[in-house]
C-alpha cells in the first residue's frame, strides 16, 4: 500500500549523518507515477502524502491492507485528506459525488468518506493525509477562495503569496492545516525568517521548478544546520524539532501541510536569520 515508510527520528542521530541518510530518511520521491496512485507513510503524526496521477484512467485511493482488523476498509475509515491538483483541470468523485478541480485547487476530504476516485487526462493531483478524531464537512476551496497573506519583497528575493486553503475561518478540519505557497518571479527563499513548531510536524512539496531547477532545503536544529537539494516534484519531512525553509534556482511553488496538536497557524517559534549556524 506504501511505497516506503519514514520512521520518526530523534535530533541526535543529525550528528556525523551522511548525506544519503539525511536523503534516505526526510526526502520523499517519486511521489507521481502515470496510471498510479502513490502513497508514502511518515510516523511523524502518523503523515501519509502522495500523488495521484491519472493520466486518463480513473484512479482510486487503496483500501487499507493491514493490520488484519483493517484490511478491505476504506483508506479514510479514520483519516481525513486534503487533494491539491498542481495540473490541468480534473475531477476528485468522493462517494458518487464529482468535484472539478481546477490548477491549484483543493478538495477538502472528511474522515469516513468511501470511495475516492480521480480522473483527468492532464490533472495531478497532491494527496496529504493524517488521521482523525471527528468528521468535518467536505468542502472544495478554489484559490481564489483561500486566505491570502502577502510576504517579503523583491528586494530581498522573497516576495511570496501564502495561500491558506484547509485552516480554521475558510475550511474545518480535525488536524490537517495545509496551504499553497507561490513566490513571485525574481524570488527564491520561501520561508524567510525561519521558524520550527515543537507541536506540529510539517511537509514541503516543491513544484513548478522544472526538470532542471532545484531547492536548498535547509533543516536541523537551529545551531546545527544541514540541508538537502531538493528537485521537482519532491517533497521534505520536517519533525518538529528541525527548522525548514529553502532557497531555489528560480521562482516556484510548494505545498504545506501540518499535523499535530493544535490548530493555530501562528504557533511557531521564529528565528532571526543570525541565530542560525
């Protein structure tokens, strides 16, 4: 059901790690294959992100397969998900019912939906999944229906639209927080000044870079910084003790999304700059 399945990780074991560790441990990739849904597992809160890519068929989201008790039940028994389309128009059908998506969408999906199908010669679609305590009230949320938040500035190469779309005021949910960032042309750092949160983990999946562009991701504990050089299409798992925020080639976007114990956006310890090494 999973591709591959990322433990959760102590600070410590960032001390004299190797570089394909450091890869093989935060880095998720191949998260898009045509005709297939992929579906990677993190325990940092119990994360499932992917994609699905339907490339004319229709897709759907797996049964689950294990333990024994589970096996057969709808992925969502007691997950919520959040469907983000970074392609052309498609269609994301939640229990007989259709919801075109167009680029830059999002389909809010509650925990007990049943039968989740996608389709759509030329969408892709971004899957970001955690588990749920209560059922919320599917919704669509288009980009223009999102909360916006305006950031930095071209003089400092960071100038950047936030868009909220799955947060308290625009859509419910029981854990999910989950947004789309999109940094203006001439812009590169997307997350400026840095920040953790202890409570919540969080995951950045990076687009619009192209075949030949790339990202510094940086992470680790403020004083003891590593990073990772991220392409298209990939994704970083940052635990709550790592900070994130990167620098790319050129201009691009990438998706958000947080778990964790609260609700609160803004509950976050932000660094200056200096205090990084």
């Amino acid at each position: 059901m999973f591709d591959k399945t990322y433990q959760a990780t102590h600070p410590d074991m960032m001390e004299g790690v190797t570089n394909e560790a450091l890869r093989d441990r935060y880095l998720v990739d191949g998260l898009f294959a045509a005709g297939q849904v992929k579906l990677a597992y993190s325990h940092n809160e119990r994360f499932v992100i992917g994609g699905a890519d339907p490339a004319g068929k229709v897709l759907r989201l797996p049964t689950q397969t294990e333990p024994k008790s589970a096996s057969g039940k709808p992925f969502l028994e007691r997950r919520e998900l959040g469907v983000v389309n970074i392609g052309e128009t498609g269609v994301v059908t939640v229990d007989g019912v259709r919801h075109e998506l167009q680029p830059r969408d999002c389909l809010y999906v509650p925990m007990g939906s049943k039968d989740v199908a996608f389709e759509g010669s030329g969408a892709r679609f971004y899957l970001a999944s955690l588990p749920a305590h209560r059922a919320c009230a599917l919704k669509k949320i288009s980009i223009e229906e999102a909360n916006p938040l305006v950031r930095g500035d071209l003089a400092n190469s960071n100038a950047r639209t936030i868009y909220q779309l799955v947060i308290p005021g625009v859509c419910d949910s029981a854990q999910l927080l989950l947004g789309l960032t999109i940094l203006e042309t001439g812009s590169v750092w997307n997350t400026m000044p840095p920040h953790l949160h202890d409570r919540r983990s969080e995951i950045y999946f990076y687009f619009g870079l192209g075949a030949d562009g790339r990202v510094m991701h940086y992470m680790g504990e403020p004083d003891s910084m590593r990073h990772l050089v991220v392409a298209n299409e990939q994704a970083v798992i940052s635990p709550p003790w790592s900070i994130h925020m990167g620098s790319g080639t050129r201009s691009y976007a990438f998706i958000w999304a947080m778990g964790g114990e609260n609700l609160d956006y803004t509950d976050m310890n932000v660094l200056d700059i200096c205090q990084l090494r």
